[in-house]
C-alpha cells in the first residue's frame, strides 16, 4: 500500500480501502435529547396524548430506525466469516437482495435530514471510523480521498460534534496509566499516583475507578454494557440494537465515569484508531496499572469519607451558608441534539460498531 507518516495514517489508509471495496448494509440511528432522553415507547393512555408526564413534554414516538441496504451475496464483496455471522443474527440476504435501500439514495437524504452539517447535533459512536467512512462515501458518491488529513477535514465538516465511546474509555485508562507511571519510582510515589487517577481535573469516583478496573483489557460494546448493567434491547450485531445500545452507554458512562460532563476539548471529534493511536502496553504495565485501579478504589473510599468530613467543617465554619449545585458544579450539556448510530457491514467491522 506504500509508506505511512503515522501509526495513524496506516488505520486511515487501510479503513479507506476497505470502505471503498465494500458496502454497508445496515445503518442504525437513535435520537436522544440533550440530556439523554428517549420519547416513551407506548402511548401512556389510550389516547397516547397524556405527554404531562414525560419531561421536556415528549410525545410517544419511534427513537431507533434501522435502514436496510440493497446488497447481493452473488455480485458484492465480503467476508464469508462475516455474513455468516450475520446472518445467524437475523439479517435476511435475499430481503436486502430484492427490497434494500439504495445507499447512494440514501446519503442524498442524509445531507438534507438535518442530522449532518450541523454543528448542534452530536453524534455518539463506537470504534467508529468505519461508520462516518461508509456514511461520507454514500453523501459524497465517490471514494474517500487518498490523503488522511483531507478525510479529517470533510469529517469536521459533515459530523462536526462527535464522541466515540471506546476512544472516551480507552483515554480515561490511558490518563491513569500515564498518572501511575509517572511516579512509580518507588512504591510510596507509585501508591500516591493511583490514590489521585482523575478525569475532567477531578479524582475518579470509587464506583469509576472499579468500573475501569473490572474491564481490564475488555473494551467491546456489549463488554461495557455489561459492566453497566445496561441491558441490550434487540438481537446483538443488528445497528438498530447496536445504535440504541451505544447511545445508552454513553449517557451511563458520562455520569458514572465523567461526573456528568465530558471535556469537549479533549474527546469531542477524536475516533478511535485514528486519534492518539500509541504501542499497546506490555503485560507488566498492564498488571501495575490494574493493581494501581483497585487500589484507587479502595483508597478512594477513604478520600471520599474524608472530604465529606471536610464539607461538614466548612459548613459549620460558616454558620450553614453552604451555597450547593445540584450537578456538583458542572457545567450542564449545551442544548443539541444527540444522534446514535450503527452500522453493519461485510467487512472487518460487522461486529457491531455502534454511533448514536
């Protein structure tokens, strides 16, 4: 394929090759409030009008589309471990075959729908660089460009605001990891390190610090979720499912991991496998740095205890004039819209990457 600059522009240059031999045959599509939340799913009462209930006044309505593209196993690429795969997943070949969307149709809806082109909606994703590939393929009815730093720029423009889960996960681990080694001269620095892992400039929570710590090395979708709690709805390697699944995660891990806000100038716009790509860890930093993790945890229970004394003293100091905020001083979601997709296709990725 030739020379590469960066570790970076080889993923880019083998995503684009593949992107432009293969197609997409299925997409998923999830819309979120600004605060993660979905319409109901059924009407509350038998005239589906008692919206009083919901908040923001949402009305019953579909939230997950799941769009099936024209695709042959007799005339198209793919792999056949791939298909397969597939098709034990439900996904009827000769359906797609005879009544699938045509793609190209599609990303000329697309650029209209308002969904692409907008700085105020934000899509949410996984692993997701084949996703936004095979979407800018369909807007654009022609292959990716040959240079990485082009596809970085029509990427900016047509997904503006965009987040990748497995980009967020990975870089929280790898900020610790950098935190740890940093000061593992010996065990009293190493030990100071692992009491102060942070995310957004804050310490990690005890219940972040072993959410980290239980996925280890794991970082697939239905890995996360499981660590969540969060039950998938729908069959597994379907983009509706995966896209409904994607967008619930993040909205978990944003709370649970980010303490309710994402630092927009650190992880919105990176994609995994295309930003910040560095060696894998050796097993020996990869031991420290999950020793490191418990440890946090269980240290963390004790900072906790300590600063909720410390809070207590203040607010006796100052005769009860404690001024509080209800999102613990973080600043609440600007006011966008929040789309999940995920896409499936015959490749290397047609296990389940997930945007939403």
């Amino acid at each position: 394929m030739g020379t590469f600059t960066t570790k970076a522009d080889y993923h880019y240059q083998t995503l684009r090759c593949n992107v432009d031999l293969l197609k997409m045959i299925q997409l998923g599509i999830t819309l979120f409030s600004p605060e993660g939340e979905l319409p109901p799913p059924h009407p509350p009462d038998a005239s589906g009008l008692n919206a009083s209930t919901y908040q923001n006044n949402l009305m019953p309505c579909p939230c997950t589309w799941q769009f099936n593209f024209k695709f042959s196993l007799q005339s198209d690429m793919y792999a056949q471990d791939s298909t397969d795969l597939l098709q034990k997943s439900g996904i009827d070949f000769q359906m797609h075959e005879r009544q699938g969307i045509d793609p190209f149709v599609f990303g000329s809806l697309l650029i209209s729908s308002g969904l692409v082109l907008d700085d105020d909606v934000k899509w949410i994703s996984f692993h997701s660089g084949y996703d936004f590939g095979y979407l800018m393929k369909i807007m654009l009815c022609k292959p990716l460009p040959d240079d990485e730093s082009e596809f970085r720029r029509l990427l900016g423009i047509f997904f503006s605001g965009l987040y990748d889960i497995k980009y967020l996960m990975k870089h929280v681990r790898l900020d610790n990891l950098r935190l740890i080694f940093k000061n593992s001269r010996d065990t009293e620095l190493q030990t100071r390190s692992s009491r102060n892992q942070t995310v957004n400039d804050t310490p990690l929570t005890p219940s972040a610090a072993q959410i980290i710590a239980n996925l280890g090395q794991k970082s697939g979708l239905q890995d996360i979720a499981d660590e969540l709690g969060i039950k998938r709805i729908g069959p597994q390697h379907q983009a509706g499912s995966d896209s409904l699944l994607t967008g619930r995660i993040f909205w978990e891990i944003r709370r649970v991991v980010f303490n309710g806000v994402i630092d927009d100038s650190k992880y919105l716009g990176q994609v995994w496998g295309l930003n910040g790509v560095g060696a894998p860890a050796s097993s020996s930093s990869t031991t420290t740095a999950n020793t490191a993790t418990t440890n946090a945890t269980q240290q963390g229970q004790q900072q906790q205890q300590q600063q909720q004394q410390q809070q207590q003293q203040q607010q006796q100091q100052t005769n009860g004039a404690y001024g509080g905020n209800s999102n613990g001083g973080t600043p609440s979601t600007p006011n966008t819209q929040h789309a999940s997709l995920a896409t499936t296709t015959p490749g290397q990725q047609s296990s389940g990457s997930g945007i939403g």
